[in-house]
C-alpha cells in the first residue's frame, strides 16, 4: 500500500481550480445543488476537475476536538481486522458513537464508524493514517465532520 502524505497549505497558496473543487463538495452537501454538474456550473470548473481533486481536497478543521466524525473504511473480511481497527480508536482516546459494516461481497467489507474526537483524542489525522496503514485496509475516507 503506497503511503498517503499529508499538507497543510494557506488557502492563498492553493489554485483555484482547488478551492472550486471545496466549494462544490460544500454545495452537494448543504443540497443546495442536486448534482455534480449543477455544482461544477455554478463554481464554474469542468467535471473531471471536480472528479479528479474531489477526494483529496478538503477543509482543515482547526476545532475538530469535541467533534463527531464519520469515516468509511474498505477493508478485507479477515478475522481480527475490525478488532485492530477499534482498538486503534479505542487507544487514540475517541469515543465510538456508531459502527456499521456491511456483509462482505468478494471477501471485501465496507465499515461506517462514527466517532467523537475528545480533548485528550489525538489528532484525526493520526488517527486516520494509522487506520490506513493496518494490513488489509484498502482505504479510509472522511464522510462528515460535525
């Protein structure tokens, strides 16, 4: 598995093309639009920018101690491997609110886990790439931070 890396760069550094990308998650997600396309015409950028970035542009959360966060992780359907995965969050210190995971199709499950990220969690970024670097784990995205 290739590892992910990680940056934090000041909005004024970032091309647009990457801050219409943000604008139009924001757009779907608040339903103000109902599509992709309706979203990319009203930030003005073409589709396949959008699909190209969509996944690897989003805000930083400055505040997010204290915070609900729900992710979704593709993971192999090996005995043990969603163990690992919440004994990994139970030691960052956040708090698990939901699990879901569904029957395995080809061996590979998908898992929607919630949690809260407390003053003494450390950072979800941590948190995240850890996940992500556990064997059989596919991917790991971010789905809402509350």
């Amino acid at each position: 598995m290739r590892e992910e890396q990680y940056f934090i760069v000041k909005k004024k550094a970032l091309p647009e093309v990457l801050l219409k990308v943000v604008e139009a998650k924001r757009l779907i997600d608040s339903e103000r639009v109902m599509t992709v396309q309706e979203a990319t015409d009203a930030v003005q950028i073409s589709r396949s920018s959008f699909y190209k970035y969509r996944d690897d542009i989003f805000p930083f959360y400055e505040h997010t101690r204290g915070k609900t966060v729900t992710f979704m992780i593709q993971m192999d359907d090996t005995p043990g491997l969603l163990s690992r995965v919440l004994n990994h969050v139970a030691k960052s210190q956040a708090n698990i609110l939901t699990i879901h995971q569904t029957i395995p199709v080809n061996k590979i499950a998908m898992l929607t886990l919630s949690i809260e990220l407390l003053p003494q969690t450390e950072s979800l970024s941590v948190i995240l790439e850890t996940i992500e670097e556990l064997e059989g784990i596919h991917y790991v995205k971010t789905l809402a931070r509350e």
